[in-house]
C-alpha cells in the first residue's frame, strides 16, 4: 500500500481498489490547528498499521519506514494554509498574463513618479510625497514578482509567504500619504488651532502606529506557518483582525478629517497653499480615500468569514483579490501623478504655524519653478537671460566700452519690453555701427 499526502491535506492510500482519499477538512469552517491535528492523527494511525502489518509480512517493513518519513517531511516547518486566502494559489495560465499587466503598470507609475521628483528637485522643490509613491509602485513591483514565482512553484510555501507579505506592506502608504494631505487641509482651513502641538503630535503618533501596526501583521502572519500551537494561531489570527480593522480605519480618516474642517465654523480665511483651485484638492482626496477605504474593508470582511483551503468562498476570488488590491492602488498613483498633487498639496519648506501657507515663504524654492507662489518670476529670469546674451554679443561685435550711452539707454529700454516682442535691437537716430570696424 503507498500513502500520499496531498498539498490540500488530503491523504491519499493506494490499494487494491485503487487510490483513496481520507480528508482531514471538515465541511465547516476549522478552527486554527484542526486539520494538522487531523493530518498528525492520521498519520500516526497509518504508521501504526503499516508497523503492526509489516510483523506478519515483512516486506512492509521497509514501506511503513518510507511512509512515516515522508509524512514528518510534509508536516515540518513552514506548514502549508489551512484556510483559503484572498486570490488563492496563482496559476501559470490566468495569472500570469494579469500580474504582467500590473507589473508593467507599476514600473511606468515608478519612473513617472520619480522623474516628476528629479524634476521638482532639480527646481528646488522638495516634495517628498513623490518619492513615497516612488516606493510604493517599487514595493508592488516586488508583490508581482513574487506572484509570479509563485505561479511556477507551488509547493515552495517560503514564495508564498513572502508573497503574501509584499501584498501587505505596500499599500499604507498610501494611507500614510492621504493623512498627511488631509493635515494640511485642515491647517489651510483651520490654521489658529489645527497648528496647535498637541494636534501635531498626535498625528505624528497615528502615523508611526499604522507601521507599528503592519509589522505585528507581518510577524504574526510569519509566525502562523511555522508553529501548531492552536494558542499561537489564535493570537495570531486575532492580531491580523485587529489589523485589517485598524487600516480601514486608517484608509477613511482623511474623510471625517475633511467633514470637521468644514463643519467647524472659520474664524479666518482659508490659508490657500501651492496651486490649482482648493475645491479640486478636496475632491481628489476624498476620492481616493473612498477607493482605499473600498479595497481596505473588503479585505479586512474576508478575515472575519475564513474558509477551507479546498472550498473557498466567491469573496476569494482572483477577480476580487485584483480588484481590491492592484486595480484600486493602480488608479490612484496614475490619478496622483496626472492631477500633479507634487504641484496641488506642495508647501513652503520650515512650515512652524499659521500663516507659513499664504506667505509663500519659498527660499528653497527657485524663482523659474512652476510651484512657486509669485506668478511673474519666470518673466524676470528670461529677461535676465537675454541681458546676458546681448552683452555676449556686444563682446563679439565690439568693446562694451565704445559703446555710446544713448546706445546703452535704448540698450535697457529694449530690454524691458514684453517677451512676447520681437528679439531686435532698436535703431536710433544718429547711431548706426561701423560695418568695417564692427562697432557703434
């Protein structure tokens, strides 16, 4: 008889009637542990059986040893799922071409956002919002991969750990990234208290939670393959509830945050910062705050209702794990870079308390910067530049010495004139240049 542990923790015997199947899953939801306990029992009983057979045929000696060894094999560190996770194991045929997709998707949504940041700083401006999205598009390009590893070795459970993992760690900040739009709206509409330290600093601490948050997420779902204890499982399952909740919340803050701004009466003005009309600013967060707050809850829903690895549920789908995840993160780091948030939601560097907004305080920002707060200092660095050219070629024609001060004073008269004007330099009574000497 040959025994054969199936990847589903099915255990298949071969016998004279053929291959049997004793499943070690129930038709209802397992509690944490339930069927490797039910796969150690069922090995133990067959090791009995084959170790009590093999005293009367000795010829089974040798396959008893041979199915206690490969049984121990199957049952060591890490330990494959119970349960059915979101998106299942991918495949080479439905999978790839998808994850492909995405993974093109993420490497355009990278170089444009870290090129719109080169640009900024080359500039002066020094929004580092961008580099955040930056890494995010990166951290997803790695999940990609990794799915697509996966794809290809399915029994590798080390792959499929470290897929699910890069699934988890992208997407906060994005979350990150909305609070932080959200706090400077606030301070725009509200800057007497919404500076206030207190408020600071608890939005400092809200931030370091959420990453204080995602790491418990990861250790415990690490550690969720590696141990049978049935406590350890329940710890860590409650830990990754508690997670799923606390980033959805994460992912709907910005709204509220918006409602209360408006909702408390304005004792002063709204302190206006960087470009675009305010109202637009608003919509984009909240728009893609409820797209996150979408794909958040949704994963968190799925926790709650766990399934059998070999019966899972319609929610686990492929189609909803791309949607809640790649699709809804895709339309946002494509929506940020084409409503140009670096230009929308930048501020003046050395912000402190109210008024830094609306004072357009930019001394590390260059003048020629499409973000900078003063509309007619592009016009002041071009004139700059044709100043520069007509004196280089007044060094070419002649001496600036021999020219005349009549020529001098037509000289800057035509340098005032519009941009829009014609690059010619005036012609004056009485001045005319020397065409064999190449002077005025």
């Amino acid at each position: 008889m040959s025994v054969y542990l199936a990847p589903n923790g099915t255990l298949l015997t071969n016998s004279t009637s053929g291959w049997n199947s004793s499943s070690s899953t129930n038709t209802t939801t397992p509690a944490n542990g339930t069927i490797i306990s039910n796969i150690t029992n069922i090995a133990s009983s067959v090791s009995s059986s084959l170790s009590s057979t093999s005293a009367s045929t000795p010829t089974s000696t040798s396959g008893a040893a041979t199915v206690a060894t490969n049984l121990s094999t199957k049952l060591s560190a890490p330990y494959p799922p119970t349960t059915a996770g979101l998106g299942g194991t991918p495949t080479t045929s439905l999978d790839v071409p998808i994850i492909s997709v995405f993974l093109f998707l993420f490497i355009v949504g990278a170089i444009t956002h870290m090129t719109i940041f080169k640009l900024n700083m080359k500039h002066g401006v020094k929004f580092v919002l961008s580099a955040v999205l930056f890494g995010f598009c990166m951290a997803r390009i790695t999940a990609c991969t990794m799915r697509l590893v996966w794809s290809t070795h399915h029994s590798n459970i080390s792959v499929a750990i470290a897929a699910q993992v890069f699934v988890q760690v992208g997407v906060i900040l994005l979350f990150i990234i909305n609070l932080i739009f959200a706090q400077r709206i606030l301070r725009a509409v509200h800057p007497l208290w919404a500076w206030k330290r207190p408020l600071s600093i608890a939005f400092k601490a809200y931030y370091a939670s959420i990453i204080l948050m995602l790491i418990a997420i990861i250790v415990c779902s690490i550690q969720s393959f590696f141990t049978l204890s049935h406590n350890t499982r329940r710890i860590d399952r409650d830990v990754q509830l508690v997670g799923g909740i606390y980033f959805a919340v994460a992912a709907f803050v910005p709204i509220p945050i918006l409602f209360i701004a408006y909702l408390i009466r304005q004792r002063t003005p709204v302190e206006k910062f960087s470009s675009g009309r305010f109202r637009t600013k608003v919509a984009v967060l909240v728009f893609s705050s409820v797209l996150l707050t979408l794909g958040a809850a949704f994963r968190a829903g799925t926790n709650f209702l766990p399934r059998p690895i070999s019966d899972p549920a319609w929610y686990h789908s492929k189609s909803c794990f791309y949607i809640s995840n790649f699709t809804i993160e895709i339309i946002i780091v494509y929506l940020y870079a084409i409503m140009r948030v670096d230009r929308r939601f930048v501020v003046p560097n050395g912000c402190h308390g109210p008024g830094d907004y609306s004072r357009g305080r930019m001394r590390d920002m260059n003048t020629s910067s499409a973000d900078t707060l003063q509309g007619n200092d592009w016009r002041a660095s071009r004139i700059e530049e044709r100043k520069k050219r007509y004196l280089s070629s007044a060094t070419l024609l002649g001496s600036e010495a021999g020219i005349s001060e009549k020529m001098k004073s037509g000289r800057e008269e035509w340098l005032q004139v519009p941009f829009e004007h014609p690059v010619t330099p005036p012609k004056e009574a009485g001045v005319a240049m020397d065409r064999r000497t190449k002077t005025f």
